[in-house]
C-alpha cells in the first residue's frame, strides 16, 4: 500500500512529462471525424472539471485521517485530468470544431457529485468512471489512423491506469476494517452502481465503441474484468485459484 505523500509526489512529476508531438496535425477521415466526434467531445468536457466537490470530499477525509498529504495528491490528480481536457481541446480546436459546454451524460454524473461529500462514493465513482475511460481511449485510439490522437489517447491511458491504483488503495483503507455483513451489503451497492453505470456509457458512445472494436459483448467482459481486479477484489481473498481465474480471462480478452 503506497502512502499519500509517494502519490503526492507521483503526479507532480507525471504532470512534468510530455509524451505528445504537437507539432502533427489531425489526419482523419470524413467517416473517422463523424464516428468520433460527438464522443470526443462529451468526453473533453467530462475532463476539465474543477474538481471542487471532489476536493470539498477530500478535505474531510484527509482531517478525519490525519493525512493532509491526501488532500494535496488529490489536487494534484485533478490538474491531471484537467490536462487530459486541455489537451483534447487543442485536439478539437485544430479540427475546427467546438468545445461543448453541455451533455447530457456529464451532466447528470455532475448532478450525481454535487449531493456527494462521501470519500467512499467519490472514490468507487472514480475507480468506476476511470474504468470506462480506459476502455473508451484504447477504443478512440483504434478508431481512427491519427497519429496526433492516438498519442493523446496514450497520455491519457498512461495517467489512467495509476489513477485507478491511487483510487484503489484509498477505497481498500476505507472499507479494510468493516464488518462482514457491512461488506456484504456494500459489494451489492458497488456492483449496482458500477454496471449501471457502465451499462449507460456504453449506450451513450456505443458508435465508437464499436468502431474501436468493442461491440457490447466484449466491452462487457472487459469491464467485468475490470470490476474483478478492483471492486470485487476488496471483497475476495487472493486465494491461488481467484488469481488463476483472473489470469485466464484476460488470456480470453
């Protein structure tokens, strides 16, 4: 289990790096452009939240924890994701096409977050949404034979898989020392809310999951997987053969 001040320090060098050609232009096709668009758009809006609910959660957490470090990790996690939002609105500008500023997907998860003050929701939220996201960039990045976008989608699933860990242990501290019939009652909670959620991404950007290879059958067994290795594995022991059978449904992804 990593602590708050390695994350801390974790996404303040991360946010140094920079891992795209600005200098490539977009290349796509008329088809490519009309696939993609509308996602790439509700999803450059998702990302440049302010985050300021999330950090209001935070703040009550890192006190009640005693882990001000938290607080500034979590700062730091949401400069990331602005940058993944600034980073596909410079993408949009150069195809000369609009930076939205509603949708209504973002705008009921963000009706969702403003009644959420709960560390524990906010972070089964973002492991659950962060999930989708890296299913929905390795899809965009298949879509199309851009090389400018396929290196912002790599930047972007690059961030993604350690913001899942970092979320992932802080949910695991959180529900560590619950009792078992607590624990019950929260996986069934989770499991609702994940593939709810998941269930109403997909039909959200369904044209461009498919377009990167993912009809709903296979977008499914990949999120399932997904939920094995984090939610559900709070719940589990690591027992050889859980491992095991992890093990082999990736081989058949």
């Amino acid at each position: 289990m990593k602590t708050s001040q390695y994350w801390q320090k974790h996404f303040a060098e991360n946010l140094k790096k920079e891992r795209i050609d600005w200098d490539l232009q977009p290349n796509l096709t008329k088809k490519q452009r009309s696939t993609i668009l509308k996602s790439l758009q509700a999803w450059q809006l998702g990302e440049t939240s302010d985050g300021m609910h999330l950090i209001a959660a935070s703040k009550k957490h890192a006190e009640k924890t005693n882990d001000p470090a938290f607080l500034e990790a979590i700062y730091l996690f949401i400069k990331e994701e602005q940058k993944h939002g600034e980073n596909l609105g410079k993408y949009l500008d150069r195809l000369q096409e609009p930076r939205i500023k509603s949708d209504w997907g973002d705008g009921l998860f963000r009706k969702v977050r403003y009644f959420n003050t709960n560390m524990e929701l906010w972070t089964l939220a973002v492991i659950t949404v962060e999930s989708t996201a890296q299913l929905f960039y390795q899809s965009l990045k298949e879509a199309t034979t851009c090389k400018l976008l396929k290196q912002i989608c790599t930047d972007i699933l690059i961030d993604e898989a350690y913001h899942i860990s970092f979320q992932f242990e802080r949910l695991s501290m959180i529900t560590k020392d619950k009792s078992p019939t607590s624990k019950l009652i929260r996986y069934w909670l989770y499991w609702f809310f994940y593939f709810s959620t998941i269930t109403v991404v997909y039909i959200a950007h369904r044209k461009l999951f498919r377009a990167g290879g993912n009809n709903y059958n296979r977008y499914y067994r990949k999120m399932k997987l997904k939920f094995d290795k984090t939610i559900q594995r709070l719940f589990r022991p690591k027992s050889s053969v859980y491992q095991s059978k992890l093990k082999w449904e990736q081989i058949e992804l």
